[in-house]
C-alpha cells in the first residue's frame, strides 16, 4: 500500500508540474528562463549521372540528334547562381569523338534536357564555357533545386559522321564528357 500510495504522488506531481509549465504568466518572474535554439542547415549541392557508358551507332554522313547517352539528377540548397558545364575527356580534343589509331575526329555537342546544345571544354576554360543549363535559387525561395530524370542528349551533324570506320577491339570513337555541378556563386 505505500508503493501505491507512492505511485500516485508521482502521478499527481507530473499533472501539476506540467500545468506550472503551460502557464509561466503565474509566476512573478521578470527575466526570460527559456532556452533559445537556432540551426542552420547544411549547404549541399550534388549530381549523379546514370546510364553512361551506352554506345549508339554512327552512320557514315547521317547526323545524330537528341541521342540520350545518360541521365542527370541534380540538387542544391545554397543561395546564388548554379550552373551545369561539360568538360571533355580527349586532352587537346575536347568535342571530338576520338578513335584508337586514327587522326580523323567527330565533333559532337550535348545538352541537358531541352536546353541548347553546347560543345564540352577543357578543364582549365571550364570557367568561360557556357553553361548546359543555369538558374539561380533567391533567399526568398522557399524550396530547393530537385531535379531528376534530366537527359543528357548528344548531337552530331551529318558532315561531322563522314570519318572512317574505327575497327578491332577498343577502336570505337569515345570520349568521356564530365558535368560539373557549381552551385551559389
């Protein structure tokens, strides 16, 4: 019966502890006793590429258009401009679809999903190239920049098709095109 008794003057303390809690305004106090807490959220800004590695054929004087060769998913939180640029892979041949053994290159130029086609640059004019696609995210804004399912599109015009053939194993043109996410400038 004591452990009861007890257990019901705990009860009942939590019941007045809390209603003293609801209603600060009865106590006589002049300074504030809360505690303040603020956060700020971290800065994030990220892409992910998926599907690369898909070939296509190339048909000797036909041009290629809207071609898909990846999917882009991108997302930034910071506050200012971002944009998406393409930086090439072929040292010295940026643009061009370079095969194994042969001097004759395919100029090509991709996009991301509806946006104009621009051609890739090297790693040290990635600054003064333009942008794949480009926006901005305001203080006022009440969101974040999500994008997914975004294609990555290649373009090729007839002329640029009219190359030999690359023949044997590792002979195929290629090049490795890298998107470079720049996020609150």
């Amino acid at each position: 019966m004591f452990t009861k008794f007890n257990q019901v003057l705990l009860a009942s303390g939590l019941v007045i502890s809390s209603a003293v809690m609801l209603s600060p305004a009865a106590f006589a106090e002049t300074a504030n006793s809360g505690v303040v807490t603020t956060g700020t959220p971290a800065a994030f800004a990220a892409i992910n590429v998926t599907g690369s590695g898909n070939s296509f054929p190339v048909t000797y004087n036909t041009a290629i258009t809207d071609q898909t060769i990846a999917t882009v998913a991108y997302s930034t939180n910071v506050i200012g401009d971002w944009n998406i640029k393409a930086q090439g892979g072929n040292t010295g041949q940026e643009g061009e679809l370079v095969a194994s053994g042969l001097t004759a290159t395919i100029p090509y130029q991709v996009r991301i999903g509806s946006g104009s086609y621009v051609t890739p640059v090297a790693s040290a004019d990635l600054a003064g190239a333009t942008p794949l696609i480009s926006g901005e995210i305001l203080a006022s804004d009440t969101g974040v920049l999500d994008v997914t399912g975004a294609q990555l599109q290649i373009k090729i015009l007839a002329a640029d098709t009219k190359v030999p053939t690359a023949t044997g194993a590792g002979s195929a043109y290629s090049e490795t095109v890298t998107l470079v996410f720049t996020s609150g400038q």
